[in-house]
C-alpha cells in the first residue's frame, strides 16, 4: 500500500512547538497534523527532545476517538501492510497486554487453526520482565521465530498459523515512538497504547482482533479502571477501522498457572492442550478461544463456541497443529511429544511460608523479576531450565515452612539475588481472602 505523503496536498506545516502547545493545552489535532506528526517521526524529522514533549502532552490531555484512530491509521500505512484477502478462511488474530505465567497464546494460537480460522501472529514484547510466548517457543531446539514476509504468508496459506516475531517493515513509526515513550515514562498512555497494538495488528492482515487486557501488579496498568477504558478504546478504534474486535479485562494481581519461566511455561501450555493444567488457565483459554471462533462466525451460539474449544482439545487437533506450526519454523518437534526432553535446573528449592495462614496476596512481577534474575546469563542468553513452579495462588491455605512456590536454578548466587523478590512476592493473613475474580469485564 502506497502511502500518501502531505507534499502533495495544501497544508502549511505547523511548528512543531505549535503542536506541542496545542495538545498541551487539551485541543484536537487535524489528520493532516497528525498525518504531518507520523511523517516527521518516520523521517527524523522532528528532534527527540520534542518528540519527548509531544508524548507527555498526549500523556496528560489524552486524544478523542477519532484522533486515536487517525493515528492508529496513520502509524499503520507508515509501512507495509500484508495482504491476505486471497485466503478465503477468517483472519483473526489475538493480543494480550502481557502478564507473568500468561501461555494462553501458545494454545489459543493452534486452537484457532484447528477450528479453521488463520492466525497472523507477530510477537513483541511490552514489558522488559515477562517472558513472551516466542521466548517460551525458543526452548524448543531449531525453533526459529524470525521470518521475512513472504514465507510468513506461505506458512499461514499452508498451515493456517505462524508465531513470529514483529517484523520492521509493519509500523515502524510506531516503533520510534514506543522506543521514546520507553524513555520516557509514557507507556501507559491509552491512546498511545490502542495506536501501537492496533497499528501493527490491523498491518498483518487481521479482519478481526480479539484483546485480553490485563490489569493488576503483574501487568503495566495497575488501574482496574484504566484496563476498561483500553478495552473500550481498542474495540472503539478497531470498529471504526472497520475490524471486528472484542476484548476482556482480566486480572493479573497473581501469576497465571502454577509456572513461571520458558520451558516450564511451554510444558504447561501442553497439558492444557491435552485437556489438563490449572483451573485458571483452562478457564481463560476457554473463554478467550470461544471469542476467537464467534468472531471468526466458526460458530455462531454460545453453546457452539463452547464445543468447538473443547473439541479441539479433547481429540488432540489442538497439539496437532501446535506441532505443525512448530515444525514448519524449524522447531524438533519430538520435545513436545516427550516434554521431559526439555532442559531441566540442577536444583530445585522450595521457598518456605514463614508463618500460618492463608496467601493473602501475590505481587506477580516480583516473582517476574525473580524468574528474570534466575535466567539472565552474563551473554544476554536465556536459561531455559530456571523458573517457578507449584505456585500457591491467593486464599491457599499454607502451613508454616510449607512451600510458597519451587524455584529451579542453576547458580547459586542468582538464586540470592532473586529471592529477595520471591519473599518479598507474598503476604499471608490469617483469614482468607475472596480470590478476585478472573475474567473482569467483556466489551465489545
């Protein structure tokens, strides 16, 4: 897709300060000056330091509807944009905000493609302390996430699914800014948010997006409030571009599952495409997936949906495709047929409950941090052995010196380090605790 560049339209260019001091003090950009705004960043135009200041005002004064979407569009057409209209079957992809213990891709993933809907999915991760679905993947030997657009539209022809990294060519002022906003505490801005993850997802072909927005101590937005207001937002945008979209607000003040780490996460992720795992997780793969299939029209009734998901689990279809993408993107797919072939940690240590009492609350990204400590290698390598495991959720009843959680490790001294993090994760309380909710909220 050509994009359409403001030399060859009538438009005075405004200063930059102009613009600064306009959204400084609350008014709406046109789409030219945004248009304007998305071309200077993609040129370098426009000096970081206003680029800064321009952040911050959006950070403050926020953007109506129709500037978010304007700008989602804008950062969308600033490079390519796949094409997959030929492909006759539903295109649907899925986004989650990130959260610690959160493998729900790594099933809903092949479970659409089993349910016979295509699934575009280009990874990026938001946050510096999750471990992301393609780092999970990445402890399977050969497995190579890296892939150029072409043969990323081959494998999604052939197979109907692919799980690769965010390729440059999508989006790329989206990724100058959101190298800024890192710098510059502007993250959790919501328009700022629903134009970088509707930008680069409408860019690989998506017709629909289904959105699981985080919220709690394990994700960037800490607000419940702030979560419903994205969702909304994202589904607003999504609609006005003329995608379907649906999102859940769900809870991340605790780890999702009883793991937290690569392997460890990727051999939960196969028990729960074999129908077994954690409650908790089971519960949102089942929700999310029937979001997934309604939305591609795969199926049409509550009910319907409902079946699909678990069909598709129960006769291993699911796993099936899990392998089949796996294997296309050069994955030895015999570890996950036999997941004890994954790496395992030299040592296993329990970490003991201090007192009597129930688990009160959990901090997820102090255990994020702990698990990150653990396999952070002086070479920038990840361990894919180390982790946590057995991790007892809220209103769990624990016995003094009863394990909180099972830490494996392989160097003693980053076992010191991380768990500071791992007790300072846990408060007990003598009664227990209403657990929160998971699934908070749908909007569509």
């Amino acid at each position: 897709m050509v994009r359409k560049t403001l030399s060859t339209r009538r438009f005075i260019k405004p200063s930059y300060a102009y613009l600064i001091e306009k959204k400084r003090d609350g008014q709406e950009f046109t789409k030219d000056e945004i248009r304007y705004v998305i071309d200077s960043i993609l040129d370098g135009d426009m000096p970081d330091y206003q680029m800064a200041a321009m952040a911050m005002a959006i950070f403050f004064q926020g953007m109506s509807a129709q500037e978010t979407a304007i700008l989602t569009e804008e950062m969308m057409l600033s490079g390519e944009v796949i094409d997959l209209s030929h492909i006759a079957k539903p295109k649907i992809d899925k986004y989650s905000t990130g959260g610690v213990g959160d493998k729900t891709s790594l099933v809903l993933v092949p479970l659409a493609v089993a349910s016979g809907i295509v699934i575009p999915m280009m990874g990026s991760v938001d946050q510096d302390f999750a471990v992301s679905a393609l780092d999970k993947l990445s402890a399977v030997p050969g497995f190579n996430p890296v892939m150029e657009i072409e043969p990323f539209i081959e494998q999604l022809e052939r197979i109907g699914g692919a799980m690769v990294r965010q390729s440059e060519e999508l989006a790329p002022a989206d990724a100058k800014l959101y190298q800024l906003r890192k710098k510059t505490a502007t993250i959790p801005s919501l328009p700022l948010i629903t134009g970088s993850v509707l930008s680069k997802k409408l860019a690989e072909g998506a017709e629909g997006l289904v959105i699981d927005v985080k919220w709690g101590n394990g994700s960037f937005i800490r607000d419940l409030e702030q979560a419903k207001q994205l969702a909304r937002s994202m589904t607003r945008v999504g609609r006005s571009m003329k995608r379907r979209c649906v999102a859940l607000v769900t809870d991340m003040n605790q780890p999702l599952g009883d793991t937290v780490g690569t392997a460890l996460e990727l051999k939960e992720a196969i028990q729960l495409l074999k129908g077994e795992g954690p409650e908790d997780l089971q519960e949102l793969v089942l929700k999310l997936g029937m979001e997934i299939v309604r939305l591609a029209g795969v199926a049409g009734s509550t009910l319907s949906a409902k079946q699909t998901v678990q069909r598709h689990i129960e006769d291993g279809t699911a796993l099936n495709k899990l392998k089949e993408i796996i294997a296309a993107q050069g994955g030895d797919t015999s570890y996950i047929d036999e997941p004890d072939k994954f790496p395992t940690a030299q040592h296993i240590r329990k970490l003991p409950a201090p007192k009597r009492g129930y688990v009160h609350t959990i901090n997820a990204s102090q255990i994020a941090k702990g698990v990150h400590l653990l396999g952070a290698g002086a070479d920038g390598k990840i361990d894919f052995a180390v982790g946590v495991s057995e991790i007892k959720k809220v209103g769990t009843q624990v016995k003094q010196g009863e394990p909180l959680m099972m830490i494996h490790y392989n160097d003693e001294a980053k076992l010191e380090q991380a768990l500071e993090y791992f007790k300072a994760a846990y408060r007990l309380a003598p009664k227990r605790p209403t657990p929160p909710p998971l699934i908070v909220e749908r909007v569509a």
